[in-house]
C-alpha cells in the first residue's frame, strides 16, 4: 500500500484538490526608499517602480475582472499614500487588501515598539485611504521580526503570508492568541524572474513571460497532488507589462479549466483554514 501524500487530507472547499492565491505587493517606490532613501533623487528608477500603480494596476484589473478572479493586494502604507487612485480602483473591484509595512521596511532588529508604530502607521494609511482595516499582512522581502507575529495577534489581524514551512495553511500560537499561515514559496515570485536595475536588483537574465507561466503551472500541479496551497506573489511594477500579464491571464485560464482548484484570496483562504478542525 502507497503511504497518501503528506498533506492529501487538508479538506479545501468544494472538494477541491488544491488552492491558488493570486496576490501583489503594491511595492512601487517604497521597496527602493526602503533600501535607501537617497534614490528618492533618481527620477527614472522612482518611474521604474511607479509603473506598478501607473499603469500595472490597471491592466492587472482587467486580467482578473476578465477571468473573475479575485486577488489580494499587500500594500504598504506609503505606496497608499503616494497612489491613493490605484488602491480605490483596487477596492473598487472587490479585492482585498493586506498590510505590507509603512514604508516597505525590514524588520530585522527592531524593537516592539517600533514594529508597533510600523504596523500602525500602515493600518492608519490603509484606512484613511483604501476604507478597510486589513485581516492579513506579509513582511517586506518576507522577513518577519522578532515581534511581529504577537503584535499581529494583538492588532486582531487573522493571517500572516511570509513564512515557508508548510505546503497548506497552519495555525500559529501567540501570546496574543492565535494566526493562520499562508505560506509561501520563492518559485512563485516574479522579482526572480523578472526584475533588474543595474547595481541594485536582478542579474540581468530576464524570463520570458512563457517561460514563467510554464514554469509556474509545472509547480501547481505537484502541489495539487499533494493538497497543498500555491501563492503566487507578483509586483505590478514588474507583471503587469504586457507579456507578462497576458502570460498570467493564460495561466490563470489554465487553473479554471482545471477545474479542481480553489482560487481564492489569502483572506478565504485564511478563513476557511481558521474553521478546519483538524488543520496542523
Ligand atoms: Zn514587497
């Protein structure tokens, strides 16, 4: 007899295989500030990301709206701020939004109270001009502090999506109570593949479009035999220039056919994963 696959019994909804959250992070300028705050002073990088709000945002919508997919956008405070149209259009269509940090900062050696003021200061962005108090978070660069996951808690946020350890959703204990992980996996992230600035980011071999899709469809059929949840994690700055977002309305038309998946938000997933009763 044939041992199941390790996480064949995670019961997703409907009787589906498996699961497959479409999200962005809204980075636009703030991952470069973030680095530095100097490049503030370099016009052209600051429009190399400011095609994420610009003009990704946009053409992204259509991709889902064409396909009635329903993604969720991590965006942090300050990208809020600078590119309030793009986030009203994101909510306009009915996707969620999730908490990326102020300023797309790192977290490592942080105190508790600057994480606390980090969080703030993006939920009070977030409402002020998205309307929504968001349930789930990702770390910039998927980096969580030492704190992070306790203030989550503490804050009333359901999940978090920056850890890997797992191929499902998990629980995860805190002093402050308890989260849902989304994990995710650096295979389904477009920067790898797509991204490059001279001295700063890439190595300057770019993927094509196909290539990715391809690549990325091959990852979610393993993982849909083994029950497990795929995250794809892209940045409008970089999938949503034409090949790219057309590849990913092909992929995405793909995963329909399939017909066994649930393609649904980090927060569904999130949800559902909360009410398992037997979820590890
Ligand atoms: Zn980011």
């Amino acid at each position: 007899m044939t041992a199941p696959p390790v996480s064949a019994s995670f019961p997703w909804p409907q009787g589906r295989r498996a699961a497959v959250a479409v999200t962005f992070d809204l980075d636009a300028e703030s991952v470069m500030l973030a680095i530095d705050p100097a490049y503030a002073e370099r016009p052209s990088l600051m429009s190399h990301q400011r095609y994420g709000p610009v003009t990704g945002v946009p053409r992204l919508l259509e991709v889902l709206a064409e396909r009635g997919v329903r993604a969720t956008f991590f965006v942090p405070g300050a990208s809020a701020e600078r590119h309030p149209a793009a986030v009203e259009a994101i909510v306009a269509a009915g996707h969620e939004i999730g908490h990326h940090g102020y300023e797309h900062e790192s977290l490592l050696g942080r105190s508790r109270e600057e994480e606390l003021d980090i969080l703030r200061r993006g939920l009070d962005a977030l409402e002020r001009i998205g309307g929504v108090r968001p349930r789930g978070y990702r770390a910039p660069w998927w980096e969580l502090g030492t704190h992070t996951l306790e203030l989550l808690a503490e804050l009333g946020f359901a999940y978090d999506s920056s850890l890997f350890e797992r191929d499902v959703p998990y629980r995860i204990p805190t002093a402050h109570g308890e989260l849902i992980e989304v994990p995710v996996s650096w295979t389904f992230d477009d920067w790898e593949r797509y991204a490059f600035w001279p001295e700063i980011t890439g190595s300057g071999t770019i993927a094509r479009p196909s290539e990715v899709l391809e690549s990325w469809w091959e990852e979610i059929e393993a993982l849909a035999e083994v029950g497990g949840c795929a995250v794809l994690t892209m940045h409008p700055f970089l999938s949503g220039r034409p090949a790219r977002a057309r590849a990913l309305g092909v992929l995405l038309d793909r995963l329909r056919e399939r017909g066994d998946l649930w393609i649904a938000t980090c927060g569904e997933i999130a949800e559902h994963a909360a009410g398992v009763p037997t979820a590890p």
